[in-house]
C-alpha cells in the first residue's frame, strides 16, 4: 500500500469518528496533561471520560479495553479518595515502589492476563483476546502504581500504550489510536518530569538532615 492509500484511509476513519469518541479523547487528554503535573483534577475528568470511553469500546466490541475501563473508574474513584483524604497533610509524594508493591504490580499483569484472556475467549465475541487482554493487564498494574503516586507507574501504561496502538487501529478507532499516541508521549515525559521531583525533594530533605 502506497503513502497515499494510508493518508486516505486515515482521513476516511476521521470522518468515521463519533461526537462520543471526540469527547473522549479531549477528556484522555486532559487527564493524561493534569496526571503530568500530579494535579488531583486528573481523576473527576478521568472519570468523565471513562464513562463515555466504556461505550465507546463496547460498541468495537473491545471487550477487555472495556472492562480496562471499568477498572480505570474504581482506581480513580479510590485514586481521588486516597488524595482528598490527606488533604489536610502533606501531600503525596512521588516515591519508587518498593519490592512488595513490584511484586503486587507483577501479580497483576501476569495473572490479569491470561485470567482476562480465558474470560475474552469463552464468554465474549472478541477477535482480538490475547491482545485485549495483555493491554488491559498491563494497563490494570499501571493505574495501581498511579493511584500510589509511584515512578514506575509511567513505565507500565506505556507497556499498554505500546501494544493498544495496533489494537486500536485495527478495530478502526483511529481517534483513540491517535489519543494513545499522545499518553505514550506525555508518560515518556511524565517519568522524568516525576523523577525530577522526586529528585527535588530527596535533596531537600538531606540539606535538612545536614542542617
């Protein structure tokens, strides 16, 4: 297939796109922006989003990109909890995940996965249950170590961007395809920038100790 055919059919899927995938992508993308800045408003328009995105996703037949969703939804939910209830101590602070919540993250892709593989294959119509399933359990662990404020979360999600990008494209939602491209470039930054302020503060904290 030549340049122009691409071009084309990314144009076509384009004009193919719903007002609801519109919507869900701009509010992907607000999301992803206040995450980067570890702004506590990523979660009530995660939420927003989410809801509209499970629709979306259903109607592809992404099964497990929807239940991905749903999980997204309760780890926002609790996400935005564990920040407000601290609201009147210091705030959460970036840290690196210890060996314990390595291995609960690890626990989560490797058993998510074929778990939600078997689940895709034998009680959905999906084509795509290998693929779907690895996506969402790696995408599952990242929103864990998220809603922990730890580094690593930056790493697992762009694990499942990687491999959601295909997937998208193949079921035809370009928009969301498009919208996964940019959370795999803004998660690049969004680690340095948290290591950055992780950084900051563990040299505050030993000029401190020194002092």
């Amino acid at each position: 297939m030549n340049l122009h055919h691409w071009i084309q059919l990314f144009l076509d899927q384009i004009h193919q796109t719903t007002l609801w995938e519109w919507l869900a992508v701009l509010l992907g993308v607000a999301e992803v922006l206040l995450a980067k800045v570890n702004n506590i408003w990523l979660y009530p328009t995660g939420i927003a989003g989410t809801f509209i995105g499970i629709y979306v996703l259903l109607t592809a037949g992404l099964y497990g990109e929807s239940a991905l969703n749903i999980y997204y939804l309760v780890m926002s939910v609790y996400g935005w909890y564990y920040w407000l209830k601290k609201r009147n101590e210091p705030t959460v602070k970036i840290t690196w995940a210890t060996r314990r919540e390595w291995l609960i993250t690890l626990l989560i892709v490797f058993v998510g996965w074929p778990v939600l593989y078997m689940i895709l294959k034998n009680f959905t119509t999906s084509n795509v249950p290998v693929w779907d399933a690895l996506v969402s359990s790696t995408a599952w662990a990242g929103m864990w170590l998220l809603a922990k404020r730890k580094l690593e979360n930056w790493i697992l999600l762009n694990v499942s961007n990687l491999f959601a990008m295909p997937l998208l494209f193949y079921k035809n939602l370009i928009m969301f395809a498009a919208l996964t491209l940019f959370l795999f470039i803004v998660a690049f930054f969004g680690f340095f920038e948290w290591l950055a302020i992780l950084r900051k503060e563990k040299t505050a904290e030993n000029s401190l100790i020194i002092s």
